[in-house]
C-alpha cells in the first residue's frame, strides 16, 4: 500500500512539473553562421533527455562488449568448477565403496577441471593408495608436503606410508617436520608414541604415552635407558608413584635409594611396594641386610604388618619363621594360607620340609612328606612374570616380550589360570 501511495506521489509530482515547464513557456535558440535551430524550452529538454538516454546507451553496449570476454571467461570457470566438484564427489564415492579404478579415473577429472589443489592431490594419493601404487601415492605427497598451504597433509601421507613399510629412520624424520608445521596435534602424537614403541625410545614413549597404556613399565624402560643419574632416578620414583605395586618399579627406586645413602626411605619404599602388591624379590632386597634368622623374622613381620593375609605375606613368615627353627609359627602361617584357598605349589613344598624340620627322619615324616609333595604336583604353579599377551612364561621382567614384541604386557600372574588386567603393570 506504502509503495503505491508512493509512486503516485511520484506521477503527480512529474506531471506538475511538466505542467509547469509546459505553462513557463519560452525558446531555446542554437546559432552556428548563418544557421539557427528554434525550439520551445518544454521540446528543448525532451530532445535533451533523449540525448542522454541514447548515450548512456551507446556507452552501455561498449562497456558491455568489453566486459563479455571476461564474462565468458568466468562461464567457462564456472562449468569447470562445476564438472570438477562433481568429479571430486564421484571420486570420493568411489573412495567409499573401494573402487580404486572409478576413482583414479574421476580424480584424473577433478585434476584437469580443478588443476592441482590440496584436494585433487590429496584424492589422488588415496586413490593410488587404494589401488596399491604406493609410489604414485608418495609422488602426490610430495606434492603435497611442497605446498605452504597444505604441507601438513603431505607430510602425514608420506609418515604414514614410512611406517608402514618399517622405515622407522625415515617416520621418525618426516614426525619432527609434521611436528614443527603443525604442533600439538592429536593425531601426530599418537603416531610419535607408536613410533617411539617401535623404536623403543622410551622416554619419548613414556613422555607421550596415554593415560590408559602401562605407563609404569614405560617409566622403569626409560629410566634403564637414561645416562644421567638424576634423570633415572626420578623416573623410576615416578615409575614406583604411578603403580606401588609394580615391583620392578619398587626395587629400582629403592636401590636407587640406598645408593644413595637412605636406607630408611629404600626400606619405607618396600614396605609400600609390599602393601600394594607383594613381591618375592621385594621380600628379598627388604631382608637383604638382616644379620640372623630371628632378625629376619622380625623384618619379615614389619615387611608384611600392612598386608598380613596376601599370600605372598604367609609364605614370607612361614619361610622365614621355619629358616629360624620356629616349626610352630611356620606352621600356623602354612595352615592360613591352605584355609585362604590361595596355596600354590611352594606352600605344600614348604610343609614337606617343615615335616622334616619337626620330625626329623622318621616314617611318620616321610609319610606326611610325601602326602604334602603329592599335593604339590597337583597344586597350582608358582607365581611368575608371564605375557598378558602370548602367555610366554618370562625369567625376569622385561619392557617387551621376546616372543610377541608386545611392549609393556610382561606381568607378574598367579599360574596359567591366572588373569591379569592387560593395561595394569603389577
């Protein structure tokens, strides 16, 4: 309603002008020599305003025809553009549904369409990926990684093809340039950790492990691997920290420890270690400088006063106890374990000995011997470090299995029907 108020508004204020010019009157007269042109003022101007409405036209048609080849320029770009983004699309449907073929073909299309952007090169190198070209894929990487703009890209292709094939010297170089064009990424760091782990650098590995890997095992590989004392040390006091009950972790920092001229704290540390998780070679490094049996039973009943119904805490007093000829406490501690249900083959091992130790060579001894060591052979087996992984049995601990190559899965388990929680270094 508005905009037709308006443009009446408009026609009457035109046509009262014209009506005003009309009713003004007047001539306008052009003189060249002799010659002169006459005309009322009213015709005078119409002729004007269609002057200038021919030029502008004039002009306009010029202005337009220089423009056309741009425009035709830009058409053509245009249906260009078009035809490559549709081929890009195709190209990744093909990607999707593992055509390498159709897709080499529509990248090949996006490419003369498109030219060589980010995203045709980065297409072409899956495609060719895809297809199993592996060096035409690094042809386009390198593409890539020569790019300011898209450098990151090229160098993530070509670390991952390097990883693949095991070219840890060459992961490892194209992981410090992907790192210094684009710090901090996530996905960068998961590749630096594996490739520390392949590599076995520790203390990267340790550096940018996850929370949920065997950080511990990790902590004490790195401390093993480090040449400066001081840096050792406070890994493996952060190796211990991480999991008290990770006796290899424990027995580092405590011999760290003493080594340094704190054997209170070293002691403090095993009896830690012992209450989170005991440990047979902890029970021996605690003991290690008792002078007499009775003083190693007292050490022993310190070593075990937080965790005194484990297993490993009865077997400890009863050894210790039977070693100083106290059959009776050995006794009591061998009977707890066996009404705990968690004997295994070195408590029924010890009762035989402990036969022999009250009875002496007699046939009541042997035959309590012998119905002891028959139990053993039927008992579950002791305790030893086994992979979570393969369930190779393993003398020692050690950051990798030898048979597997799984880093951090070597675990100190009760027997083959035993489990051990695979993330848990303990």
């Amino acid at each position: 309603m508005r905009s037709a108020i308006t443009i009446l508004l408009l026609l009457a204020i035109g046509v009262a002008g014209a009506m005003y010019l009309y009713d003004l009157g007047g001539t306008v007269q052009i003189q060249v020599g002799e010659a002169w042109i006459g005309t009322s003022f009213p015709i005078a101007l119409l002729i004007l305003a269609v002057s200038f409405l021919v030029l502008h036209g004039i002009l306009s048609a010029i202005a337009a025809l220089r423009r056309m080849p741009r425009r035709l320029r830009e058409r053509r770009a245009g249906r260009r553009r078009q035809d490559g983004d549709q081929a890009v699309t195709r190209a990744l449907i093909a990607l999707a549904a593992g055509t390498p073929e159709t897709a080499r073909l529509e990248v090949r299309k996006a490419r003369k369409y498109l030219g060589d952007t980010p995203q045709t090169l980065l297409l072409t190198a899956e495609a060719e990926r895809l297809a199993g070209r592996e060096e035409a894929a690094a042809d386009a990487f390198r593409q890539l990684a020569e790019r300011e703009d898209a450098r990151f890209l090229g160098l993530r292709g070509l670390l991952r093809q390097a990883m693949q094939r095991g070219d840890w010297a060459a992961a490892q170089a194209l992981a410090r340039e992907a790192e210094a064009v684009q710090p901090g990424a996530a996905w960068l760091k998961e590749e630096r950790a594996q490739l520390a782990l392949q590599t076995r650098d520790w203390q990267e590995a340790f550096a940018l492990a996850a929370p949920e890997t065997p950080r511990p095992a990790l902590a004490l590989a790195a401390a093993e691997q480090e040449p400066d004392p001081a840096k050792a040390a406070e890994l493996e006091r952060q190796a211990f920290q991480i999991d008290k009950g990770f006796a290899p972790a424990a027995l580092a920092h405590a011999r760290r420890l003493r080594a340094a001229g704190s054997p209170r704290r070293a002691r403090t540390v095993l009896e830690e270690a012992w209450a989170a998780g005991p440990h047979p070679d902890l029970a021996e490094a605690y003991l290690l400088d008792e002078p007499d049996a009775l003083s190693r039973v007292k050490a022993a009943e310190t070593l075990t006063r937080r965790n005194p119904e484990a297993a490993e805490s009865r077997l400890l007093l009863a050894r210790a106890a039977l070693a100083a000829g106290l059959t009776g406490r050995a006794r009591n501690a061998l009977e707890a374990l066996l009404a705990s249900g968690e004997a295994d083959r070195r408590a029924y091992v010890l009762l035989a000995e402990l036969e022999e130790a009250e009875h002496g060579e007699t046939a009541e001894a042997r035959a309590a011997q012998s119905k002891w060591l028959r139990q053993a052979a039927a008992a579950p087996p002791e305790p030893g470090w086994r992979c979570a992984h393969c369930s190779t049995d393993h003398r020692a601990w050690a950051p990798v299995c030898t048979a597997c190559d799984t880093v951090g899965q070597i675990h100190w388990t009760q027997g083959p029907r035993a489990t051990v929680p695979a993330t848990t270094a303990a």
